[in-house]
C-alpha cells in the first residue's frame, strides 16, 4: 500500500514538473513578490525610525540605569573607606532615593556616542532594514517555501505546512528572548567587570552589531524543536537518537554559547540553558509526532 502511494506520489511529481524557463518564471514572480513586501514594509518602517530607534536602545537605557546603581554603590563605599567628599562623585542636596543618574556627577550616559556625522543617519537605515526584513519575513519565507514545494511530495509538503506557522512564532520568540533578556543583561555583565576602571560609552555600531547578533542567534536556537520534530516525522532521525546523544548536545550548547555571547559565564548560561531546554522539549515532541506519523501510515 505505501509503495502504491509512493509511485502514484512519484507520477503527479512527474506530470507537474517544470521546465527550466517555467522555473525561471516562477523564481522571478516569487523574488518579485518578496521584494514588494520587504519594500512597503521599509517604508513603513522609515515612517517610524525615530521611534524604531527608541525601541532599539530600551536594552541599553535598562543596562546603564543597573550600571549607574552599581557605581553609586561604588562611590558610596569608597566615601565610608577614604573619609573623602561625597561632591567629588555625588550633586549635592539629594536625597538618597533619587535616581542613580541625577546623584553622580558623571553618570553614565544612555545615548549611544557616534564617531562620525552620519552614524545617526545609519543607525536608522539599519534598523529600519532589520525591522521591515523582520516585518516581511512571513511573506518572504512563504515565497520561498511555495518555490521549493513544487519538488516535493505530498507527505513532506504537508510537514513543512504543518511546522512553518510554528517556526515562525518561535523564530519571533527568540529575538523577544535576545532583545528583552540577553542584550541588557548582556550588556550589564560585560561593562560591569571593568566599572571600576574603565568608563562605559556605548558607541552606535558595537551595540548595533551586538544586538543583532544575539538576538539573531536566538531566533535560529529556537528553531531547534521543529528541526527535530520534522526530522523524526520524515523518518531521516529516529527520537532515540536525541535521547542518546544528550550529553554531546549539553557540550555544543556550552560551545555555541561561548562563541556566540559576551565572555561572561551568566550570559553564556542564559543561552545554554534554554538551547538545552529546546533540545529536552524537541525530544519529547519528536517521539510523539513519530508515533503520530506510524499511526497514519498503518492506517
């Protein structure tokens, strides 16, 4: 019965083939569509770069308000050892409970710092770009995918239906991770190990590049479910294979993390940590979506 499906599968694959110019065709039609897409979603995005920006830099404000906390602290500590005045860090005429920023007297700024006279105007072009790709990613990969899905048989097309809405919401999940969690305690660890020596003065581009990259990385780690339920649903990965090689995994979590984080080991385990729980919770998806597909195909 399942060769029977699979040669009638085989003929309908074969009766709607495509030559080259009708694949070229089609490949034109679909970048076209995405390129509509991405276009009208830069500029509604360039509409609202300003307040974009604002968006971007929230991680950071969140960071330099704890960093500002800490050299207070510092400051404070250092006026009860040294016996000296509290004007050389503190405006005077505050009271205590006053925000970390308004007590010293060189706080650390929020703003990020441009080295050049266009920094500011390519800060915007680029997150402007990143959110309208963000904003168009559904179409695009959609394209994509009805691009590719004429190659396929009807049991893998039926997969990737399946999982893509899925992929989608969770590749979101992982940048809201990155940006709201990752990037400013990220950001705080890093600056922290060298407050007391160094003065924390964020510039546009390594913030910009270090934003991008770890939100982007978390996206892709939390596609890990699906990959594995997908692989275990097609038959190319049986679900013991993830049980069995659980602790290799814990180590490419521990590597990954470390190449793609801040050399500080809590930023490093607050990537790990949930890679490993991805890891745990595409296992247990995976043996239920084999057996799943076992049961339909006795049927």
């Amino acid at each position: 019965m399942a060769t029977q499906t699979h040669q009638s599968e085989t003929a309908r694959l074969e009766e709607t083939r495509m030559t080259l110019g009708e694949h070229l065709e089609e490949l034109r039609s679909r970048l076209i569509r995405s390129a509509v897409a991405f276009v009208l979603a830069l500029a509604v995005a360039w509409g609202f770069h300003e307040t974009l920006s604002d968006v971007v830099q929230e991680p950071l404000r969140r960071a330099v308000e704890w960093l500002n906390a800490d050299l207070v602290e510092l400051h404070e500590a250092e006026v009860l050892e040294e016996a000296t005045s509290p004007a050389r860090f503190f405006r005077t005429g505050l009271p205590q409970d006053a925000p970390p920023a308004e007590r010293l007297l060189r706080p650390i700024p929020s703003d990020l710092r441009g080295d050049g006279a266009g920094s500011g105007f390519f800060f915007y072009l680029r997150v402007s770009l990143y959110f309208a790709f963000l904003g168009s990613a559904p179409v695009i990969l959609w394209q994509l995918w009805q691009f590719i899905a004429a190659g396929l048989y009807s049991s893998e097309k039926r997969v990737v239906h399946r999982y893509f809405p899925a992929s989608l919401l969770l590749f979101g999940a992982g940048i809201v991770f990155g940006f709201y969690v990752m990037v400013p305690y990220g950001q705080y660890f890093l600056a922290r190990f060298s407050l007391e020596q160094f003065r924390y003065d964020p510039k546009v581009d390594e913030y910009f590049q270090f934003i991008k990259s770890l939100c982007l990385a978390l996206g892709l780690v939390f596609q890990l479910p699906i990959l594995m339920m997908g692989l275990a649903r097609m038959g190319i990965v049986e679900p013991s294979f993830f049980a069995r090689y659980r602790g290799h995994f814990l180590l490419v979590a521990l590597l990954f993390a470390a190449l793609m984080t801040p050399p500080d080991p809590i930023t490093q385990m607050m990537m790990a940590v949930p890679m490993v729980l991805l890891y745990e919770i595409g296992y247990r998806l995976s043996g239920m979506g084999r057996s799943a597909s076992e049961t339909a195909g006795a049927e």
